[in-house]
C-alpha cells in the first residue's frame, strides 16, 4: 500500500482496485496450487477409506478374487504434474475404461464420422451390454462405449489378422499411459471362458450390418483390451492425456488427434458411467469413465485427468470409494467445467 502514499484520491482507488483484482486472479490460479491439490487427495483419501459399501463385480469370476482393499488416487494436471495417494501400484484389468482408448484409434484411423454412422453417439438408455437396446435401433442408435458399440469399434481397427489389431491397440494404450501394460492372462482366460453375451451382442451386431464377419475374433480382441492391466497412475495419465487435448503430459507425445478429444469426451459425459451417467455429470461435470474392474477416469479439460481404483462397485457398476474421492477433489479443485462466475 506504501507505494500508493502522496498519489491522488483516483489512483490509490484505481491502486486498490489492481490489487483486488490480482488477489482474485491468483486466488482462482490457487485453486491448482501444489497445496491445494495435495490437500484435496489426502482430504479424499482419508474420508473414504473406510468406506466397504458395494462389492466386487462376480460375472466375470477372476473379478470377484481381486483385492476388494486396493485404493489408489492419481490427479495428472494438463502440465505433467503427477500427484498420488495410497495405492498406485496395485493392478486392476482396464475393463470399460479400455473403449475410450479403442474410440480414439479408430478416429484417428477413419476420421471421427466413422462411429458416428456406424454405431452412433447416443446413449441407450439401458445397461451397458443390453441386447433389447441393439434390437430397438438394429445397432444403430448406440454408442462406442456400450458393449455392442465397443465390439463394433474394435472390429473397425484395420490389421490383416489378429496380432496385428491387437498390436495397434496395446501400442494406443501404452502410449496413453507412457508405458508398456500387460494383459492379465488370468482375467482374460476367465472372461473369455464366460463371455457368452458379449459373443450373442457381437453375433446381432454383424447381423444388423454393424460389424464384418470377423465378429467372434473383434469379441475376443474386445475380451483382451478389457483384460489390460493397469494402476492407478496408468490412468491418471491416460486421462490428463485426454485433458491435455490428446498430448500425453509426461510423455509429450500427441497421442490422438486433438480433434476427436471433444467427441470422445462427449460421448464419456453420456454414456461414460453406465445408468448413473446423468447423476455423475449432475454432480460433477465431468467426463469420465469407468470399468468394472473398479476404475474410473475422469477429466476437466486443460486442468487435470484424475483417476481412482478401488474395486467394490455400486448397483450401476461404477466404483463406490472412485465416484465419492473424484467428486470430491474436482469440487475442491474447481475442476467442473459447467461452473464459471459471472462476470
Ligand atoms: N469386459 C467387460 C464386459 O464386456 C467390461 C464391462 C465393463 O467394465 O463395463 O462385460
């Protein structure tokens, strides 16, 4: 204030009037800060702990053996900056949150109408491996983050046979994540022995046009990608990858397209948490998706991508402990992206 002594009333207002405005500016910035966000994982972290509502999905049986304890947070900011709490190193299978990763080949692959005229972009209104929800549009009315979309969209990925599909498609997600994952065989075989529906969902999909002869094999490469393993930091960084407009953060490689990034997110915000995707995007705001295996991504886009494991899922499917933590940090984080102050 000292530098404003002995000018005119006006210029001490207008002196004043900087400072509140430089405060606000970087009161918002704070919202980001190093602190805050620590604060807001151990916050997250602390409050859930305890919390064992919910259960390990089971139709998968390999699913239901999975420690039900893991609890692992990572927020990724559009910058690189990793931040963790519990458990990061304990790995999960990808499960749903894989179809995101598959979508962005594909686009890049044949340009982001391709889904849109195959097995379009909406949502279905019924669980996400419905078959009544295929008949009512003859697999049209869908979309590439459903089970019949998903296998639809692994069927588009081009290769002259199976290891060269699957190559493209462990090459995409590895460089989402900035690393090489795994297939957990373990989870693969038990729901490749089990996956009856996911080959009827497949069957109908190529019956109705949406998918090549190949249907039985895009299932199984389908049962694969669900089956990669990964921890809570994999996802963290996938996710910032998507916040970052397709550009891994740690990596700096332009993974996708800059320009599908708004369509995928599109299709997370409504398709992104199985029957709950309204409820989640009315709480939060934010894209995201989740797996059975207990993961959820979601994103605020050029903020963060933010991550949660923790296995025992709620009626819906979506992880108990995830959908709380991430909620909870976004909000403290300013991270949704509906909510602006008016000027
Ligand atoms: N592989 C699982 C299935 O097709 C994925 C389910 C999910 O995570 O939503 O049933």
């Amino acid at each position: 204030m000292k530098y404003f002594i002995g000018f005119r009333k006006g210029s001490v207002m207008l002196g004043l009037l900087l400072i509140g405005l430089l405060n606000g500016a970087l009161t918002s910035a704070a919202d980001l800060s190093d602190n805050n966000i620590k604060q807001a994982l151990r916050d997250a972290y602390q409050k859930y702990r305890g919390l064992d509502e919910g259960e390990n999905a089971d139709y998968i049986p390999a699913l239901a053996e999975v420690d039900s304890s893991i609890y692992g947070i990572v927020l990724v900011t559009a910058g690189g900056k990793v931040y963790t709490e519990g458990d990061v190193k304990s790995e999960v299978s990808i499960q749903s949150i894989s179809k995101v990763f598959t979508m962005a080949l594909v686009m890049d692959q044949d340009g982001t109408q391709e889904l849109v005229q195959n097995m379009g972009v909406d949502a279905t209104g019924q669980v996400f491996n419905s078959i009544v929800a295929i008949e009512q549009y003859q697999g049209a009315e869908m979309n590439p983050l459903v089970n019949a979309g998903a296998i639809a969209t692994t069927g588009l990925v081009d290769g002259k046979d199976y290891d060269e599909i699957w190559g493209k498609i462990a090459r995409e997600y590895n460089e989402f994540a900035g690393r090489e994952l795994e297939v957990l065989e373990d989870v693969y075989q038990s729901e490749a022995a089990t996956n009856q529906r996911n080959r009827a969902i497949a069957s109908l999909m190529h019956a109705y046009g949406h998918i090549d002869e190949n249907f039985l094999r895009a299932t199984d490469i389908y049962t694969r990608q669900c089956s990669v393993g990964v921890n809570a930091k994999d996802l963290g960084v996938m996710a910032a990858t998507l916040a970052n407009a397709g550009k891994n953060p740690v990596t700096n490689k332009q993974v996708t397209s800059a320009e599908n990034v708004p369509e995928i997110l599109a299709v997370m915000a409504t398709a992104g948490l199985y029957d709950d995707a309204g409820k989640w995007l009315y709480k939060t705001g934010l894209p995201a998706k989740s797996g059975v295996g207990g993961g959820i991504i979601a994103v605020s886009p050029g903020k963060f991508g933010i991550a949660v494991i923790s296995p025992r899922l709620d009626a819906a499917g979506n992880s108990v402990r995830a959908q709380k933590a991430i909620a909870d940090i976004s909000n403290a984080l300013g991270g949704n992206p509906y909510e602006v102050t008016p000027r």
